[in-house]
C-alpha cells in the first residue's frame, strides 16, 4: 500500500514538472511569436514566424499569423502608395488651377471696368465670388500637400506659445465682430516656452479658430493652461458626436459650414504632430471642445 503511494506521489511529480516544462516552452514560443511579429510588422523581417516549438497549435497560430501579418503589411504600403499619390495629385491639381484662376481674375476685373448694367454688375459680382472661393480651395489643397510632406518639415526654435496664441486671436478681430462674437480669453501672463516653429503654431492656431468663427453659434473660449495645454470652446449645435470626431478627417464638412474646404483642421492636426502635440475634439451638450497639447 505505502509502495503504490509513493509511486503515485512520484507520477504526480513527473506529471507536474511535465506541465511546467510544457508551461514554460509555450511562454518561450509565445515571447517569440511577439518578437518575430514586431519585427515583421516594423518591416525589419520578411521571413515567415517560426518560434522554436514543435507544438502543432503554435506551428498552425504562427502560420496564419504570418499569412495575416502579411495581408496587413501589404495593405499598408498600398495605402501609403496611394496616400502619397493623391499628395502628389493635389499639389498638382492645385497648380494647375492656380494659373486659369488668376487670368480669370484679371479678366474679371478689366470687365468690372468696361461700364456694366446693375444687372451685369450682380452676375459679375456672383463671378468674383466664385473665384474668390476658388483660389481659397487651390492655397488649402497646397497648405495641406506641403504640411503632409517632408517639404513641410518643422523649423524649430523657442517661441512663446502664449504670444503666437495671442496674436493669432488679434488678427480675427475683424471676423469675431462680423458675426457678433466676444470671444472669452484666458492666457497666462507670463511666458510659455516650447520648442516649436513659431509659422506651424501661427498656422494651427488660425486654423482651430477659423473653424470656430465658421461653426459656432455665438460664443467662443480659449483657455490656456501653464503646461501649454490650449482648450477652444463654442456653441456648435449643428454638430454632434460623430461629426465632431471627423473634424480631423481630411476633406470633411458639415451642412453649415460657410465656406469650408474640409481641410484646414486636417492641416492643424498634420502639424500638430510634425511638432509631437496632440489635438483632439469632443461634442457635448451642444458645445464643441478642441483641446491641443504641446
């Protein structure tokens, strides 16, 4: 009787370290299978996974995540060949329209002084309009292609973020005041220093209240915190959830936009990040917040 159980005890020991070698060669092939992934997926490695197991489990899971990985990988650089294309075509189409644009201006303008009737007048008049919009469209396309590509490359120095973020408002006065705007400013007195381009931060900064003076139903806030944290607030009722999450979509509009292109928070996002901030909106309430970080 004590003879079978102390065998048994020994099986069970046997069995347990067993178990425990199993335990420990999947952890070794799982720890693998994660390296040999990120490898892959960094573009450091083409060979398919290949932990050092002979488990037939792992052997099929690192086989159909090879053929996944691979799926994944190709994906991408379709996107990033398609996505640098459509760069290209942009700063290409926004060229080529850039020179019929401006001769249609001239020629516009040496029609405005020929001597019209009111009634030419008002057609001529919906014809600068268009072109005026025109022209808009073409220098945000450019804007976008250059800040997407490595032409747009961040001048770095340090600048006063405070300061740009105060001249930035100054310069939509005139806008503020044609829609009836008091805009509500909270900027710290002292200087808040960043290793910035000061022309991206100009850039961003018109482009994020740009937006406000487009969208918003009365009121606009800034508030900026010491740790360079910027928050732009205002009544946006037309908005909700899901459409002030695609703000940073490129080419994206709502119903209401005046004038908008789509792409002028796209921009300020793009440059945002060449700077290592973040940007970011939210809808609640009827009110639309963008909170940006540098």
């Amino acid at each position: 009787m004590q003879i079978a159980l102390w065998c048994a005890v020994a099986l069970l020991i046997l069995l347990c370290l067993g178990l425990a070698c199993k335990i420990i060669l999947l952890r070794t092939a799982m720890r693998q299978i994660r390296e040999q992934a990120d490898e892959k997926l960094a573009g450091a490695s083409n060979v398919p996974i290949a932990p050092d197991s002979a488990d037939g489990e792992v052997r099929r899971l690192s086989a159909g995540l090879t053929h996944m990985l691979d799926e994944v990988i190709a994906l991408g650089r379709k996107y990033r060949e398609g996505d640098l294309e459509l760069k290209r075509a942009i700063t290409n189409v926004s060229h080529d329209l850039r020179t019929p644009l401006t001769s249609a201006a001239g020629y516009a303008g040496l029609l405005k002084k020929s001597g019209l009737s009111s009634k030419q007048e008002e057609y001529l008049a919906v014809i600068e309009e268009r072109i005026a919009a025109m022209k808009k469209l073409t220098d945000e396309l450019l804007a976008y292609s250059v800040a997407a590509s490595d032409e747009g490359s961040a001048a770095l120095g340090e600048v006063d973020v405070a300061a740009v973020l105060e001249d930035s408002l100054t310069q939509f006065y005139a806008a503020f005041e044609e829609r009836g705007i008091s805009p509500v400013i909270s900027i710290p007195q002292e200087k808040v220093m960043r290793i910035a381009d000061k022309d991206m931060l100009a850039r961003i900064f018109g482009n994020i209240i740009s937006n406000a003076v487009r969208y918003s139903d009365g009121d606009f806030c800034v508030h900026m915190e010491k740790g360079c944290e910027i928050f732009f607030e205002n009544a946006a009722a037309a908005l909700d959830e899901v459409s002030a999450a695609r703000l940073f979509d490129r080419f994206y509009t709502v119903e209401n936009g005046r004038g908008s292109t789509g792409l002028g928070l796209s921009i300020a996002k793009t440059l945002t990040e060449k700077l290592g901030g973040s940007i970011g909106a939210s809808w609640s309430g009827g009110r639309l917040r963008i909170r940006l970080r540098l």
